[in-house]
C-alpha cells in the first residue's frame, strides 16, 4: 500500500470535490464520503494536540460519532492527529480489549462498525483530521485508501483556502463554529474547576464524564454550566440532574 496519491488521482478528487456557496463544509464532507465510497465523513481541526471541534459531517450519524470523540477524547481521529499517520479501525466490534473501548460502544450503537482517520497535514504539522465511517465491518481497499489520502489533502488545503479569505483578525465565517464550540467548554471547564476544586483538566474529565453518563453532547452540558444551570460541588453530579 502506497502512501502518496499520484497527481491524476488528486486532480479527479479534486473536481468531485467542488463544493456549493451556501453549505460548503457539509457538502465537502458528503463528497468525501462519496469519493471513497463509505457510509458517512466527518473533518475536525485540532490545535496544540487538542481537538477545537467539527467543521463539517456529512449526516447527523457521523456528527453524532464526531461528537462521541470530543467529548471522550479518544477514537481514531485523535489518534490520527497525535501520530500524523492514518489510523484503521476496519472492525470495530473486533476490537476486544483494544484501544478507545468507550469511543467503540458509542460508535457501534450508533450504528458505526468501522472508522478511519487520516490526519490533515501542512507540511509536518496536523491541523485536524478526516474521519471515514462505514456502517458495515470491513477494511479500505487499495484505492479506497489512496483515495482517502487525496481526499485528506484536499480538505486541507480547502479549510487553508477558506482562512486566507477572511481578515487577519478573524477566522473564514465556515469555521466559526469550531471555536464558538471551544469556548463554551472551556469556559465550563474554568467554571467547574472552581466549583469542585479541581486542576482544570479534570474538570474537563467531569464534563465529559457527566455528558457520557446523561447521553448528551459535551457542548450541551457546558451550556448548563455557563449558565449556572448545572454546579459540580465536588460531588459526582447526577447524570439526571
């Protein structure tokens, strides 16, 4: 298995890549998808090792699943960011004891069997990730594989194309939401390291733990906490609370 796309294979996922003006981050994640020929695709960015959130999914399955590794901190896409190589995970259920074991409950029973990630390089540095999802079990063929490669390229170079249009100061209007998402949680997470006197890192560990237990996106909860609808006092807060 080679690990470049040669340019032809570029140039078509290129031109399959053309996307809209009035949703272009899901209609790239779709045309992933398409491209290589699985279920669903989701694109999230990254800084300093640390996932800022989704930039696009292509239906509300993978945003689930996507949604599943932020708010865990673990599955293929964290990984692929953290090695800058593609990480593969054909079989899901087959994992047994393997890496990421709340990250593959969560997927499966949302209806996932099979992930890949493939980091977003520029250069030597990751700036997300592109995640493939299949409902059915079953590794990437050769060309699904290099494929996905270009794809990865591709998206990297459109979310940089994206950014060079907006000003200096501010970020391209398809990402605001990323930080937007951040920043909620982190303000949470300050909120909640007071609260139950804990470093903050832990206190993101709480929110993720609390929004696993409940069943509801991280994001969510840390709404309630900004606004002082949910208090960790140090106690384990109540998923139903």
């Amino acid at each position: 298995m080679h690990d470049e796309p040669d340019p032809e294979r570029v140039s078509r996922v290129v031109a399959a890549l053309a996307v809209g003006e009035r949703d272009p981050q899901r209609s790239l994640c779709a045309a992933s998808a398409e491209v290589v020929g699985v279920s669903g695709a989701g694109i999230v960015l990254v800084s300093a090792g640390r996932m800022l959130g989704t930039v696009c999914a292509s239906d509300t399955v993978v945003e689930a699943v996507e949604e599943l590794q932020y708010m865990l901190g673990e599955g293929p896409c964290v990984d692929a960011c953290r090695t800058g190589t593609p990480v593969l995970a054909p079989d899901l259920d087959a994992l047994g004891s393997g890496p990421w074991p709340s990250f593959r409950e969560g997927a499966v029973k949302a209806g996932v069997r099979a992930a890949f990630g493939f980091p977003l390089l520029v250069g030597e540095s990751c700036i997300g990730a592109l995640n493939l999802f299949r409902t059915s079990i079953g590794p990437l063929r050769d060309d699904q594989y290099l494929d996905a490669l270009a794809v990865a390229g591709v998206a990297s170079r459109t979310v940089l194309g994206w950014q060079s249009t907006a000003r200096s100061d501010s970020l391209a209007w398809q990402l605001e939401q990323v930080p937007a998402h951040r920043a909620v949680v982190h303000q949470a997470s300050g909120m909640v390291s007071v609260q139950a006197r804990v470093s903050v890192g832990d206190a993101l560990v709480l929110l993720r733990a609390h929004a696993f237990a409940a069943g509801r996106t991280i994001g969510s909860v840390a709404s309630d906490v900004v606004n002082r609808e949910l208090v960790f006092d140090g106690a384990a807060p109540d998923p139903e609370a």
